[in-house]
C-alpha cells in the first residue's frame, strides 16, 4: 500500500514540475483550458493546485468501474491514435534527436505530411 500511495504521490509532483514548464511558455500554450489526466492524478489537492496556480480546468478519464477488460476510453483514445499516426514515420519511432525542439519539428512534419495525404 505504501509503494502506490508514494508512486502516486510523486507522479502527481512530476506532473505538478511539467504543467510549470507548460505554464511558462504561456505563449504557445494561450488556448490551453482543460486538462484530461488518468486516476494517478485524481485527488483534490492536485486538482486545486492546478486550478490556483494554473487557472486550467482538471478532468480525470477513469474506466467505468463495472467494466472488465479493455475499454475504450474516449479521451485517452485520441492521445493513442495520434500515437500511432506518428509511428509510421521512421524517425519517430525511436528517440534519435539530441534537442527537444528538434523532435518538435518532426512531430509537426509529420502531422503535415498526415494532413497532406488526407486532403490530397
């Protein structure tokens, strides 16, 4: 019990070190409102810490507990997809570039040439 209970605890701190990273850039994140987490982010403190130092709305995707299995999750599912779109470009599949805004840049070529294909 104590392991999860601290394995949540510092994954919500490390989220808490990202959504200030995301903060900072304000710029390229201005639009950002809602942010969809899993149950390892659930609990009030962690969502009362982002709604007062980030003014961003905390939504937590959690599977209907009736269920077994797979589930689809909606929200999670659009994250899994896009994942998967990016895994047919080569280089994306494995963590080659040195510098962040590099990977960045194949991101948005890819999503380009996905864009691209769809429209052509």
């Amino acid at each position: 019990m104590s392991v999860s209970v601290f394995a949540l605890a510092s994954c919500r701190e490390g989220g808490k070190q990202a959504l200030k990273r995301v903060k900072q850039s304000h710029q390229q994140v201005s639009r950002l409102t809602t942010i969809w987490v899993d149950g390892g982010f659930d609990g009030e403190p962690f969502m009362q810490w982002v709604m007062d130092f980030c003014r961003w709305i905390v939504q937590v995707v959690l599977r209907p507990e009736q269920t077994n299995g797979f589930v689809l999750l909606k929200k999670r599912w659009v994250v899994e997809r896009t994942f998967g779109w990016l895994m047919g470009c080569r280089r994306l599949v494995r963590d080659y570039e040195l510098l962040p805004e590099t990977s960045e840049t194949f991101i948005y070529l890819a999503m380009i040439r996905i864009m691209v294909r769809r429209l052509a």
